[in-house]
C-alpha cells in the first residue's frame, strides 16, 4: 500500500494524536474497511483511528483538514452503497468506542448518545434503567448506528419544504 505525501504526513500526525492501540495501518488491519456489503470496488484507507473522546475528534478532523487529508466516518459497517469506503484513501474514523449514553430526559422524551451507541445499547439500557420507556426500532439490525441511522433518513433538501418533526 502506498500512501499520497499528504497522506503519510497526516497519519504520522495520526499516531501522534491518539494512542498506539486505537490507530490501525496494519493492510491486514485496515482491508475490512476497504469494502462493505455491496458490490462497490473495494478502496483502502491510509489508516483507520478510534477516537474516544469529542476532543480527540476535533484533533483529528483539524489535523486532516491542515493535511487536506479526507476523513470517513464508521460505526458498525454494515453500510450499504460504498457509503464508508474511502474513496480518495485517508483516515476512517471508527466511532464503535465512543458508545456512551450521557443523558435520558422522561419529561422531554430525548436521549443524548455518542455515535458509536447502537440501537440494542438503548434497547438495553432502557430495560435496564426506565423500564417503561420505549422506543421504535428501525428495518436495520440491532448493532447498528442509532446516529447513522438518523443521519441517513430522507430529510427534506428545500428551505421550504416542510421537516417531519414540525406540525401542520
């Protein structure tokens, strides 16, 4: 594997931003994220980092972006339509390890979550902790992205055009 000049730069800035054990360059470590569950040509990542931390995250991004480095972004990479793949190499960031739920408001009926929280974490955690809230389940697996999820719906793409959560 080969890396652009750019590209080398930012993932030696990589390795420097965040723990050894949490930045993958390693072909053998970073090939499964050169292809997801579709028939899209595979493309191989220059390195792949778990962040833990919001911070961490802007680190990264900031240094990319100084690097003109390109960034994809991942949980449970059961995406479909090469959605994930690294077309032009660069960093995939991982999110699986940030998968904390911070807050649970009953009043308001929300729930704060970092992007790596799938969908039978708040399962679980709601049986586990507020035993009489519910929420509906979407046509994907279980181990998948509640914020992937979210950010893939159909939203409007007009100014005016009418979001689903406004009444009327």
């Amino acid at each position: 594997m080969s890396l652009a000049a750019n590209h080398s730069n930012a993932v030696a800035k990589l390795k420097n931003l965040l723990p050894a054990d949490r930045v993958l360059t390693a072909e053998d470590k970073i090939k499964p994220y050169s292809c997801d569950m579709t028939e899209a040509d595979p493309a191989m990542p220059d390195a792949v980092a778990y962040p833990l931390t919001t911070e961490e995250v802007v680190a990264v991004v900031k240094m990319a972006n100084e690097e003109k480095c390109p960034i994809v972004p991942c949980v449970a990479r059961t995406n479909l339509g090469a959605l994930t793949l690294p077309t032009s190499g660069g960093i995939i960031l991982d999110f699986t390890k940030m998968n904390r739920i911070l807050k649970v408001n009953r009043d308001e009926m929300y729930i704060v979550i970092e992007p790596g929280v799938t969908f039978q974490q708040i399962k679980d955690f709601l049986e586990a902790n507020h035993g009489d809230l519910r929420f509906s389940y979407p046509l994907s697996p279980p181990w998948t992205s509640v914020t992937a999820n979210a950010l893939l719906q159909d939203w409007p793409t007009s100014a005016s055009a009418e979001a689903p959560w406004t009444s009327g």
